[in-house]
C-alpha cells in the first residue's frame, strides 16, 4: 500500500493527535495570562543549538527553544538510512567553540554527529531550555505590543525575538508521479526510512541518485533481489577517502589541542579554494572534472554504463558528491541504472516513457527536500498579518541571508543566499550567530525593542547577490534544488566564505529600522557599536 508519510505540514490534526497540549513548566494556552520568553528558537540542529549555546555563554538565559520531536540533531536526527555520513570532514563539520578530539574518522556517520550534538548540549545546559514534541503551528508579529505570539502544539506565548534554525532540510520532497498513490507495495522517502521492513529478497526501485542515493544504494545493494536505480541527471562524483583516526591522532588532539586547529584550518583553506572554480573562474573546475572522470573510469569498467554515469553540464552546478563505493555497486549484476524518465506507477510497477514496466516491491524516494518551497513561511506571519511564504511569492531572499523586510525581530539561520557548494555550513552558521548577538547587545545597550531590515537594503543585497551569481557554476544552465520554480539561485553565497564571515562581523544598524523601547530616552542617534 501507499505508505508515505504526509507532510508535517499537515496541521494541525495530526499533529494535535500525536502531541496533545501538556504542561512543560508554563502555562497553556487554556491560561488566561500568556507565558512571555525573551528569545524563542526553533530547531536543535547545528543552527538552533549553536544558537542556543551562544546566548548562554554571552549570559542570556531567558530562552526557549521549540524542538518537534524527541531528541536533539535536526537533519542528523531525522536522517538515519543506511550508510548515513556527512559529506565534509569532522574537524570542520562541527563547532569552533567545541572540537572533538575523539572523532573516529575523517568523515563521521550520522549517530556520532547527533551524539556530538547531544554532548554539546548537555555540556552547555542547553537541555531544560527545549520544549520538546512541539511543533510550530504559527508565529504572529503583533505590532502594537512589539512581540512576537508564538503557537505550538503544546502551549501559546509571546517572546521579543524569533530565531529560526530549523533549516532547509527538514520537509521531505517527493517526486510528483503520475500513479504514485496507487502503488501497493512499501515506499517512503530516504529520510522517514523504514528500519522495520526488511530488504533482504526485494525487488526495489531507487528513485533518484543524489546525495542520499549515492550513500544508501551501496548499503542496500547486497540484500535486495533486485534494484532499479532511477536517474535524472548524473552527478559529479569525486573520491571519498575516508579513513579511521587512529589512537595517536586522536591523543595528539586530546593533548595539543591547536594541532587539531591547524588540521581544521588546513582542511578549510583547502576547501575554500574550490571557491575560485566555482565563482571567479569556471575553467579552473576543467581539473576538478577531469579528476572525476578518472574516478569514474576506474570504477566502471563498462563503457555502456559509464556513458549513462557521465555528467553533462558544468562541475558545481548540482552538488558535487563523494563516494567510493556508489560506482562499483551500479556495476553489480543485481542492480540497473535506468535513465529513461519515469512516466507512471502502477500497483505493482514503475513504468519509464519507452513502455518498459519495471516490477518492484519496494520504492525508496532518495529525491531531496523541499529548500525553496519548504512549507515552514507558511506559519509566520509578519507585518499586515502577512506570511513569509507571501511575502517570498516562491523567490526566498534576506539580507545577509538572516533578516527580512516587514519581519522585525525575526532572524533566519542558513537562510537564502547562505547554502555552500564547497566548504562546511558551521562556518557560515557560526557567522550569522556571531551577527545575531550583535544585534542583541545594540537593542539592549540602546534600548531599542525592535528592528527591521530596510526594504531597501534588502533588495539592494538581493540585487547583488544575482549580480554576482551570473557566470558561476550554480547558473551554468543545469536544473537543481538550488534552483526556485522561476529558476533563481537564492539558495547559494556566491563567494569566498571569509567574505561572509567579514561581511556579518558587526550588526551593521545603519541598514535597519528601529523601534526604541518604552522606557528609553526620547532621543538617541543610530548607534554604531
């Protein structure tokens, strides 16, 4: 049968059955008074958690955070199929404030990344700040109070800010077949995997080869009978070379700390470098892609599929992905690459646009999420009652990727404009943190309850931001997720991180409106520390 799972952003009925309204130390939403927080987060990924751990350490404790499910780890929480790994090496997929001398190795699975997740928060004592299995169902800018009403499927209260750091992983996307929900077999998304059915024996059809694919696909491959891998456009793969840490590695980190810090270092220059490919000089990813195409030659030998596995646009303008093992498991005799488009599903079959019927018992949807139409802007509600996802209209856009026009004390964490196509997304997380908390001691210093960004400064850093994305791999001319439907990156920085990072030092206030505080003073200038 169809299994699935309907969107989370179904609400609020079944999510209100899942989670009834219970006490969580305040009052509820039955309460005649309405509890009130300082600063409200949504999400324990990297964003909401990095946030979280910084407003302590700079002694803001009057926090909450709104966190849906059960435990900590966002995107590494939710993603648990087979083979599971992060694409960029540990020493720099996690917090500068908090290394890991204890990696096991260069590129760490998932559950190490959500235990490092989880160890950070009870080392911070981040955890009785979470209100957990509460999902947001609107948050609403009121204007005459200056505060954000903030509603969940536990209780309702106000807070002064609203930090998002939900993210753009986190709503699975599936693929819009003619058919699909007539299929009776067993089919769920690579991020809702189904650890209580068993493969072993099963005709399965794969239905993409993207970053999940590539990971499971050979995981998955020695079980099944047979497997079906359905591809739209091959991908850009280079070699993973992963390897343990060893014992010496791991003491010499525990010991000399800036050893692990020099390592970190040394893996982000190298990785910024590919910046130079990507943005300022195309050519220079000829290596890049010369590189691949040996990887691909020698771990298909055959010619006809190596054909159908060789990429035909521009290095960079989808995901350039990392595997060993994706390749070889493509070339076993129980597994075909299928390169015709899916026409239909039918009850027991997946049907490609030559006629040909494949029989399967089994569909995995390793198609991505939703990034420029997640259903999250939906459910906030800005100036003149307006939802984010209106004031977007399906082209997502905020200055410096962290604050939008008409959304005052509302901040984004890995908003548009902040996606990497090259280097670790804590780097950038970690800048538009730092950018926050500036915010945060400007309002207080100055008595300032709230700001928004400038129409005008916001159109003007969209403006650059398409500018700058002309002529780089991202708009070479290849369909993508980091693509709106009007065919718009918004999704990519489109430079050198340290860039970003410099650019978001400082909260620059000059590009803000602001709302002084009642018991301010009557006067004061545009504050510039």
């Amino acid at each position: 049968m169809f299994q699935v799972r309907a969107s989370r952003d179904a609400r609020p009925a079944s999510v209100s059955d899942r989670y009834p309204f219970a006490s969580f130390g305040t009052r509820t939403m039955n309460d005649d008074s309405v509890p009130h927080t300082h600063i409200a987060i949504l999400g324990t990924g990297f964003s909401g958690l990095g946030m979280a751990i910084q407003l302590k350490k700079h002694g803001y404790n009057d926090f909450m955070i709104i966190e849906r499910s059960d435990d900590i780890g966002g995107t590494w929480r939710d993603n648990t199929y087979p083979g599971c790994a992060c694409d960029i090496p540990s020493l720099l997929y996690s917090f500068s404030f908090a290394p890991n001398p204890n990696w096991t190795r260069l590129y760490p699975q998932q559950k190490e990344i959500q235990n490092y997740l989880r160890r950070c928060a009870r080392r911070f004592g981040i955890l009785p700040h979470i209100r957990w299995q509460s999902e947001l169902v609107e948050a609403v800018w009121n204007e005459d109070e200056q505060r954000w009403h903030i509603t969940t499927t536990q209780e309702h209260f106000t807070a002064d800010i609203f930090i998002c750091g939900n993210g753009p992983l986190n709503e699975p996307s599936l693929p819009a077949i003619a058919g699909i929900e007539q299929f009776e077999g067993t089919i769920f998304h690579s991020s809702q995997w189904r650890h209580d059915y068993d493969l072993t024996g099963k005709r399965v059809a794969v239905i993409g080869t993207g970053a999940s694919a590539v990971q499971f696909v050979p995981q998955i491959q020695p079980k099944v009978a047979h497997m079906a891998v359905f591809q739209r456009t091959p991908p850009w793969i280079v070699p993973r070379m992963d390897h343990p840490f060893s014992e010496r590695q791991k003491r010499l980190f525990r010991l000399l700390p800036v050893a692990q810090r020099l390592a970190r270092a040394r893996i982000y220059l190298r990785n910024e470098l590919t910046a130079l490919g990507l943005v300022y000089r195309p050519e220079v990813m000829k290596k890049g892609m010369g590189f691949a195409r040996e990887h691909l030659a020698r771990q298909v030998p055959d010619p006809v599929l190596r054909e159908k596995l060789t990429p035909r646009y521009a290095m960079g303008c989808k995901r350039i992905l990392v595997s060993d093992d994706f390749y070889p498991a493509l070339g076993k005799s129980n597994v075909e690459l299928v390169t015709e488009s899916i026409r239909e599903i039918r009850a027991h079959s997946v049907v490609t646009a030559d006629g040909r019927e494949y029989e399967v018992d089994t569909i995995i949807c390793g198609t991505g999420f939703h990034v420029t139409d997640a259903p999250f802007p939906q459910h906030v509600r800005g100036l003149h009652k307006q939802t984010l996802a209106e004031k977007w209209n399906a082209s997502p856009t905020a200055y410096l990727g962290t604050t939008i026009a008409d959304f005052p004390n509302f901040f984004l964490l890995i908003g548009p404009y902040t996606g990497l196509g090259h280097n670790s997304m804590i780097y950038m997380i970690e800048s538009q943190i730092n950018y926050i908390l500036d915010c945060l001691r400007k309002m207080e210093r100055h008595h300032v309850q709230s700001v928004e960004v400038l129409p005008e400064a916001q159109a003007a850093f969209d403006d650059e931001m398409q500018r700058r994305m002309q002529g780089t791999a991202w708009t070479s001319g290849c369909a993508s997720w980091y693509l709106t439907s009007s065919g718009r990156n918004t999704t990519i920085w489109p430079g050198f991180t340290f860039e970003f990072r410099y650019r978001t030092r400082r909260f620059d206030w000059n590009h803000y409106s602001h709302a002084a505080h009642p018991s301010a003073v009557p006067s004061f200038s545009s504050p510039s520390s």
